[in-house]
C-alpha cells in the first residue's frame, strides 16, 4: 500500500498526499484537495503504512508527543512525513519534494540575489507560509552556490527534504533529532566545523536567531527561512523575538548583516496543472538598513516599490506580471493580491 500511494503521488505531481481515516487517501494538486477513487481508509490501514514508514525514534517522540515528522527516500524522490494523533488515531501528510533542480533564471532570481550568494559573510531569509516553496527556493539557492564556487555548506533541517550532491562545493547535511539534537545546536557547532555557508531550515526560536546573526557578522553567508506574510513583517518579526532591553542592539546588528530577504507564495496556475511562485524581493541598502535602525519598518515597502533597478521586486508588480504572461488567472490572483481593489481595477482595464 506505501509503495501504490507514493507512486500515484509521483505520478500524479502532487505536493501532498493526506490519510485520514473513514475518506480516501487525497492528493493536494495545484494547491486542490483531490480525493482519490479508493475505498475509505481505516484506523487499521493508516496504522500499517505508519508502522512501516516511521523509525523507532519517531515512534517514541509519537508516543510522548502526540506528533512526529521525517525524511523518508523513495528511488529518487524525497518525502516529508508528518504522523500525528487525532480523535485517537493517526493522521498522516507525506510532502512531496522533487529531486529536480530549478534554475535561478526559472524562478527569476535578479542578478542581485544571485550577487549576495556569493558574499563572505551576511545574513539572507526566505519566509512565506508554510506550502509556499520556500523549501524550492532554497534548494535552489544552495545548488546555485554548489555549482559556482568552491566552498562549505552546512545545512541544519528538520527533517532534510532536498538531497544535495558534491559540486564545487563540499555539502554537509544535519538533521534535527539525527545528527544533532536544536537548530541552536547547529548553527552554534558549524562554527568549529569551517563553514563557508550556514543553512538554517528554520530560525524559529530567539536563540537560533542570535547565533544566526553572531555568524552572519563573523565571516559566513547564512540563509535561513522563517514564517512571515511580507519581507518587512520578516524583519519586524525577527526583532520581536527579543526583549525590550536587546532591541535596539539587534536592529543595528540586522541592519549590518542582512543581505536580502525573499517573501513568497504559491499560487495555482492558469491551466489549474500546477502552481506559480510569486515573490517580494527586498534588497538591503542604505536606506532600508536605516528603517531598521529606527524601527520603521512600515516605510520599507515604499523603498522596494523604489528599488527595481536594485534587483527588488513588490509583491503587486510580481503578481500582475503572472496575469499578463498568463501563467496565473488575474482572478484567482486577486485572492492573493495585499491591494485587491488597486490589482482588480488595473487587470480589468488590460
């Protein structure tokens, strides 16, 4: 039964495959809940494909927990599977990631970022929610300096989803729970290991956001991800993590060591087969380092709408460009859209 499942999922170029009991196992398909043509799931059926998937660590955080999630190959295909309990059984999402690379002119990365990729030492983040790709654009990332310079990476996920071959460059690959036990753990100890780049999969807690800051400022690119709904609520976001009493110190700090920072979102496409990436680009400059200094960053989308030449890109300008090239419906968009009325009135009149 695991091996039919992630085969359909494959083939079907789902990003999820979801088990619930009493329903049919259902694929999310171009961001759709598609349930397939099977008899409905039982406790007994969801038990078995857990049992034969899940590692004896991840039974016992399942047991004490009540969830778990790992990595898990399938030939050349990687999934993340979550396993948690609800109404007294098991639920299940395994989450699809393709061993396919994209290219950074696919994703239309400005030579700008691609420039930051090749910094000694900074701090670049990619937020968005979560299913928004920014796993995807990572991958990309780092297979973009894997591919153009000679250095280390050391990435620190939870589970890792991408697998990423040697290059140029030497790839070292921790996983939370596996090779090391917190994301502060991680980045802290990559420092004794002679790291070039430093991959965070996730700066969710204050102290992996300081020792993130504490190697972006001592010589090493570190690009992490985090949940935020713009680039500038990322930043916001960052800061509050810490007290009052720090604040003032960690807006100078990020205002030095941040590189750039990539929002995004998925949205579904046009011929409803798959979904398109929208992103804000937010370069730092001298005057947005300055809002953040002074904690205004209310004003930096004014600087992004400024800043094309810059290698920045809005959301609004991102978004409009899907709809005129057609990748996206310009009404399904406007969903999306952080100025719906503005986005709806200038689509109509095209």
């Amino acid at each position: 039964m695991v091996e039919k499942l992630l085969k359909i999922a494959i083939c079907h170029n789902a990003n999820d495959i979801h088990l619930s009991e009493g329903i049919p196992p259902t694929l999310r398909i171009g961001g759709k809940m598609v349930r397939l043509q099977e008899a409905p799931l039982s406790a007994d059926d969801i038990e078995r494909v857990m049992r034969a998937l899940t590692p004896p660590r991840c039974m016992v955080e399942l047991s004490k927990n009540g969830n778990t999630d790992f990595g898990y190959n399938f030939g050349e295909n990687r999934f993340r599977i979550a396993v948690f309990r609800q109404k007294g059984g098991i639920g299940m999402v395994m989450r699809h990631f393709r061993n396919v690379m994209f290219t950074l002119d696919e994703l239309q990365i400005p030579q700008e970022v691609r420039s930051a990729m090749v910094r000694e030492r900074g701090l670049f983040i990619i937020t968005g929610p979560t299913g928004s790709g920014k796993t995807t654009t990572m991958a990309t990332l780092i297979d973009h300096i894997n591919s153009s310079c000679n250095k280390h990476i050391i990435t620190i996920e939870d589970p890792i989803e991408i697998l990423h071959s040697h290059k140029l460059c030497n790839i070292s690959q921790r996983e939370i729970g596996v090779d090391v036990f917190t994301f502060a753990e991680g980045v802290r100890y990559s420092m004794r290991h002679d790291p070039d780049v430093i991959v965070v999969g996730e700066m969710r807690d204050v102290e992996t956001i300081r020792i993130a800051l504490r190697a972006a400022e001592t010589g090493h690119l570190v690009l992490g991800t985090l949940h935020a709904r713009t680039a500038s609520a990322a930043i916001t976001r960052i800061i509050a993590e810490f007290g009052s009493d720090e604040r003032d110190f960690i807006r100078m700090q990020l205002s030095n060591s941040l590189l750039g920072v990539i929002n995004q979102v998925l949205i579904p496409t046009a011929d409803g087969k798959g979904v398109a990436s929208v992103m804000e680009i937010l370069m730092n400059t001298p005057p947005v380092a300055s809002l953040i200094r002074q904690s205004k960053e209310n004003l930096i989308l004014d600087e992004i709408r400024k800043g094309k030449n810059l290698g920045m890109v809005s959301f609004e300008d991102s978004l409009r460009y899907r709809c005129v090239n057609k990748i996206v419906d310009w009404r399904e968009a406007s969903l999306y859209s952080r100025e719906p009325d503005t986005f709806k009135t200038r689509m109509e009149k095209k």
